[in-house]
C-alpha cells in the first residue's frame, strides 16, 4: 500500500490519550444508525470476549532510556547533556543499578473470545508472540494467567487455556460462508486498552487477499477496528463469530473504515487441530504453481483462463505417483473449482492428510481426473551447499539467436559459470534482448528452456524451429518451461510475432 499501512491492531501500552471533536447529527434517521438487533448480540456475548495482557523481558541495546543523545562536537548542547546523564548515574559513572542499559519489561494488550467454558480462548498469534507471561481479563476485571495451547503464524491465530474461577459464557462459530456483502456485523474487542467496546458496520468485501499470507482470504468490514482489537470477535446479528478481527489498514493507526478478520470457516478448523494436536497438520500435493495468464491460457488451449498452472512436481510429493505433470492445469480439487493459485493453496491446506481426492487437470486441452492421496505439508527446511567443482578448461559456447534471446547448448563451462545443476537438461539462455518481450517477463542470462511447446529441447535451432512452426499454424505466443540453475521450474509465455 502506498500512503497506508497494514498493520496488526495489537497495542503498546503507553500510549497518551487524545482529546477530539465532538459533534451532533441533528435528525438522522434511526435505520442510518444499522438495526436495532446491535443491542441484543452486544448484551448477549459481551461476557464471552475478554482482553489479553501480556508482558516481555527485552534486552535493552545500546541508546537505552537513560543514552546520552549523538551531538555534534563543540554542540552548546553538550556540556548540558553531559552533565544531566552524569547526575543520572551511580558510582563509577554507571547507572544507579550498575547497568547502563539493563532489560525491561514491555507489556501488550490485545483481544480474544471464550469458546469453551472450561476456559479455552481464541486470540491472534501477533498478540501472545514472543511473551513470557499471558493474562485473560475477563469482562468484569477479573485478571487470570493463561497458557498457550498452540498457535499457526500463517493465519495468525493462537488458542489459550485457562482455569476459570467462576461460570464462563461462551460463543460458538457461524458460518462465513453464508456472509453477503452489505450484512451487519458486531465487533467487540480492546481498542487503544479501553476494555470492552462494541462497534458495528457491514461487511464490505469477501475473500479479500492482502498478501499477507499464504491462505489470505479475509472479510473486510468497516466497523471501527482499532489497535487492540486484534484476536477480538466479529460477530453476526445472531451472535455467532464469523470472523476474528486481525488486521487494518491505516495511515495513524486508527480505524479508517477498513478492517479485516479470518472468517470464522478457516479459524474453527485450525481452532481444532491446535486443540487436538497442538500444531496444524495440513494437506500437503507436492507441486510448485503458478498463475494462467491470458498468454499461457492461449498457448494452452484453456479458454477461458482458469485454474493453477503446475510448475513442478516434487519427487517424494503425492502428486508424482498420481500422475500429475509439469503443464498440467488444475481447474478442480476434491470437487471445488479452482480458479487462481490461491484457490489451490486454501483447499489443499484445508483437505485432511492422507484422503484420496480426485484432481481434474487440463492437459494438453483435455480433461483428465487424478487420484491423489494427500501428504502432509511441512515446514521447510532447505539448506543448501555448493559443490566444489575444479574449473574446467573454458568452451566456447555456439549461440544462436531466437524470442530476443541468445541461446547455446549447455556444457560444461556454462554450468559452472551460471552455477546450473547436472540435472537440468535444455538450452541455456547467454543473453536477452532489453527491448524485447522475454526481458519483460524476466528472463534472464543463466535461466534454461527446458520445453518449448510442451516438447524437449536440446538446442537453440529445435526452439527456432518449433517457433517457426507456431508461427505458421497461426499462434500468437509460445509457452516456455524454464529452469533456474537449481532446477526450480517456471512457464513463461512469449510472443511470436
């Protein structure tokens, strides 16, 4: 965002408080003020959202609080300076504890609502991370310490437990999915540590991707969301959570009438398996995708563009055995149409590991159905180590060019000067053309066409020849596949005219 901020809505304590304006609308209409319904829901879950505090020893680094500041030297602010920080300091010209910048204590507030009344908790990861203590505040002040059942950073959602010490109200989970644009909806959370607020506006938008995460799929609203409402609920007029309140988009920080939650349908199934396990254990299909472009679509025969063009496919991934090739277009899963990448990525994630699903794919303009049985997705963990190679004698390369690139056949020199795999198999581009459709679309000196066309290639005269030949069966572009020096593939489309 240029002149805004996405930022999460926990809050520092410390803030100073503000003085504003006030002013009456004289004659506003009642339905103006939303339905009358805002009053039973707040009267009815207040009880059930309560307040997170948590604190954090931090090491003070150099230019703590008591840091004499940088002047310049002969400053007329110096000799002040100087001796205001001496008098601050103990014996030995150090601080009054014998530490000139010792760790403190910063504390956070935030939001988060009961969902089982034995004392569970649903709050945002950002609120409780890196913490060293958690306390729930429940709506009459009572102050309880929490422990933390488990978290998952790529939604940014954390489950607490804590032992209640009196009856507790809970709230339970509606459905996201029913949610039109324009229904009314509660929030309830902590803004700026002012305790339980209650503020109401519609949902402005669905499936709103921010590119904050992997499985963006947010519910944008314009009720008041402020920093420390973050984990609150966002309820609908039956008091039911549809969504948990995460981010805004501000230039100051306060609301501007754009909040975003985690719609209650993805917050209830990572809400279970924190509870059951501890983590989340999500689907895992072993491919690398990328978007169709109008370009690819047009190369590919897929009208209109649809689906998640597969890039690549893992060796040990499910997706191998079941037959799944590079070039294939994912457009179903598990019987949900897949429109764009993210569609992929959510629905995978979201399938339990180890069931059997069926997988349309296009493949050279043809529907085909795969039976794959889902892995379980892990962190990665990739490390990397350069192998040691004696330097060749140099070979000079015979290029060739064609699309606005110099291509050459690899050997052995150009694999060690663009540090490209034995297993990478086609032609190496040498150069690219600044003014040409490839230097748009990022190709780059060091990258290698693996196909042209969905066929191997082994030099630059096959991709001159398989370009003269789309060009005379009247296509507008030609699809590439092409490797990094890793192996790590890609399809780019490129014009033929």
């Amino acid at each position: 965002m240029t002149a805004a901020t996405i930022a999460p809505t926990r809050l520092r304590l410390g803030l100073a408080a503000l003085a504003v304006g006030a002013f009456t609308a004289l004659g506003t209409p009642a339905q103006a003020r939303g339905p009358e319904g805002i009053a039973d829901v707040a009267e009815k879950v207040i009880d059930a959202v309560v307040n997170i505090s948590t604190s954090q020893t931090v090491e003070a680094k150099g230019g703590g609080g008591n840091a004499m500041p940088q002047l310049p030297p002969g400053s007329p602010f110096e000799e002040f300076f100087d001796d205001f920080f001496k008098n601050r300091k103990g014996p030995g010209g150090g601080s009054k504890g014998g530490d000139n910048n010792p760790p403190r204590k910063t504390n956070s507030l935030g939001s988060g609502f009961i969902i089982d009344t034995s004392g569970v908790v649903v709050t945002n990861n950002h609120v409780i991370a890196d913490a060293d203590e958690i306390n729930v505040i429940l709506n009459d002040g009572t102050k309880i310490k929490a422990e933390l059942v488990g978290v998952d950073k790529k939604t940014d959602l954390a489950v607490l437990k804590f032992k209640p010490t009196k009856p507790l109200i809970a709230v339970k989970f509606g459905d996201s999915d029913k949610l039109r644009l324009g229904d009314w909806v509660v929030a309830i959370g902590n803004p700026f540590s002012l305790g339980g607020t209650v503020t109401a506006g519609i949902v402005s938008a669905k499936n709103r991707d921010i590119s904050s995460g992997p499985y963006d799929s947010y519910i944008q609203t314009d009720a008041s969301i402020n920093r420390g409402n973050s984990g609150g609920p966002l309820f609908n007029l039956d008091g039911d959570v549809i969504g948990v309140n995460t981010l805004i988009i501000s230039p100051s920080g306060g609301s501007i009438g754009i909040g975003f939650a985690v719609p209650s349908k993805t917050v209830a199934g990572v809400v279970d398996q924190l509870r059951q396990f501890g983590e989340l254990r999500r689907g895992w299909l072993g491919v690398r995708i990328q978007s169709v472009t109008d370009e690819i679509a047009e190369s590919l025969s897929i009208k209109p563009p649809r689906g998640a063009l597969v890039a690549g496919v893992d060796d040990k991934g499910p997706a191998k055995p079941a037959g799944i090739e590079p070039g294939d277009v994912v457009v179903k899963f598990d019987g949900k149409d897949v429109k764009d990448p993210k569609d992929l990525s959510r629905v995978v994630a979201d399938t339990a590991v180890g069931k059997e699903v069926d997988v349309v794919i296009i493949r050279k303009g043809q529907e085909e159905t795969k039976k794959v049985t889902l892995g379980r997705l892990q962190d990665p963990d990739k490390v990397q180590t350069a192998a040691k190679t004696d330097e060749p004698a140099p070979e000079k390369p015979v290029t060739q060019k064609a699309l606005g690139l110099d291509l050459a056949a690899l050997n052995k020199d150009l694999r060690t000067r663009y540090k490209i795999k034995e297993s990478v198999k086609g032609v190496v581009v040498t150069n690219v053309d600044a003014n040409s459709d490839a230097a748009e679309k990022r190709l780059s000196a060091g990258d290698v066409i693996v196909e042209v066309a969905q066929e191997a290639v082994s030099s630059g005269a096959d991709i001159q020849k398989r370009v003269d030949q789309l060009k005379k069966d009247g296509k507008k572009s030609v699809l590439l596949l092409v490797s990094n020096g890793d192996g790590e593939l890609r399809f780019v489309a490129l014009s033929v005219q």
